[in-house]
C-alpha cells in the first residue's frame, strides 16, 4: 500500500487536467496506428477473462526497447518534461466508453505522474470527462449503486467511495449525466464533480494525472462505433 506521505507527495504535485490541440502530427498517429494494426502483440484481454477492450501493452520495463517505441518517448519527453519516464502504455480499440476509473498501477508502487492519452481514431469528435476527485489506493472503477456489481478483470471495483478525495457526498449534476456520462447509471457518479470536458480528436494530446478519476463520454449515443487511443502511463520521482 501507498503510504500517506506518498499519497500527499503525489498531490502536492497535481495540476488541472489539460490537452494540446495538434500535439501529435498526422504522420505519428498514423505511426501508431501502423504499429497497432500490424502488431503481433496484440493481446485480447477476452482470452484471459476480461470483457475489457482489445489492446496492445507495451511498457518498456517488460519488453525489450524496441525501436518503434522511441518516437513516443520522444514525444513524451517533449510534452511532460524528460524527468519523467514511462512504465506502461497501451493501444486500445472500444466500441463501448469507459466509465468512472483512475489509472493506478496494482504490481508496484510507483511515484504515479501523468496519464497521456493520444487519440488515434474515430468517425468524428467525442469528450473526454475527468473530475475533481482522485483516488491514491489502488486502481479502480466506481461502482456504486450497481447490482449486481460487476467482476473488474484489474481494476477494483470500489462501491464505497469514502477513500476518494475531494468526494463530495452530493448528487452528480444531473445535465451532465445527460449530456456526456449516459452510459453510466447515476448512482454510481454520486459525490463527483466534473473538472473539465475535454475535445477528444486525433492531433490532441489529454493530460492529467494518474490517480484523477476519469471517463470516456457516451461516443455510442453520438452514432461512434469505436474508436482507437493510445495511453502511456508514466512516473517521476519526488524530488
Ligand atoms: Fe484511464
């Protein structure tokens, strides 16, 4: 488990959530999406239990350095600074949106930083959601107010919501269910607030750190019937 002075470091080092418009050329998004569609490594979680999206890993720590990879890395430095390294990513292709979750790490404890998200593909624009709460004890999805709740194949399934911070306790705004987070039953949005909306598009890059719980808005209501990111997970020490 983290301990408390960790959890404090990695909030005295939060920032609002932000995104760069055409961060990622058009050449590097089809980059990736080259690699992805040719990938060997693709992984179908499905095949292992998962009822999660299809997705190929990569984190250097595990793999050998492949060279593919050092055009992100660059691209990473560039954006979150070179003090910063990265321990996992992954390439993933949805035909549902995510709901409520952070991206903590279960195996080890890491100095968490920052989640890049890169979008590589989808028919037309679609939000992207994070909120004013973090979660620092695990990875998670919010669950509460389902029933039954349902198997998370890494994430936990967290249904009692005192440990989030910034937990409100209040009813989620109820137009911003309607208009974004559809896909989620409302119950299980109860005592956060939304920090920002953000433009999910190729050629942005979404930042935001990485136990800030987050969601995909209901591309499916939009007509989208999938859509295809890049998220890279990445670390830093305290100083
Ligand atoms: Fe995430």
């Amino acid at each position: 488990m983290r301990t408390q002075e960790d959890k404090e470091k990695i909030l005295d080092r939060y920032k609002p959530s932000k995104y760069l418009v055409g961060a990622v050329t058009p050449s590097m998004v089809e980059y990736l999406l080259e690699y992805f569609r040719g990938s060997e490594k693709i992984i179908k979680y499905k095949q292992a239990g998962s009822q999660g999206p299809v997705v190929m890993n990569y984190s250097p720590d595990r793999d050998e350095k492949q060279e593919w990879f050092n055009p992100v890395q660059e691209l990473v430095w560039d954006i979150l600074g070179s003090n910063c390294y990265v321990w996992g990513s992954n390439i993933f292709r949805v035909e549902k949106p995510h709901i409520a979750h952070n991206d903590d790490y279960e195996e080890k404890i890491y100095p968490i930083y920052k989640t890049l998200v890169l979008p590589l593909e989808i028919s037309k624009a679609t939000n992207f959601v994070t909120f004013d709460q973090a979660y620092l004890d695990g990875p998670v999805k919010l669950f509460r107010g389902y029933d039954p709740v349902p198997e998370s194949f890494y994430n936990k399934s967290l249904t009692d919501y005192s440990n989030i911070i910034n937990y409100t306790d209040e009813p989620f705004d109820k137009e911003t269910h309607q208009k974004y987070l559809s896909h989620i039953p409302y119950e299980a949005l109860h005592g956060l607030t939304v920090e920002k909306v953000i433009p999910w598009v190729p050629g942005n890059a979404i930042i935001f750190d990485m136990g800030r719980i987050h969601s995909a808005s209901n591309f499916v209501a939009e007509g989208i019937t999938h859509k295809i990111g890049y998220s890279i997970f990445t670390a830093k020490e305290f100083n």
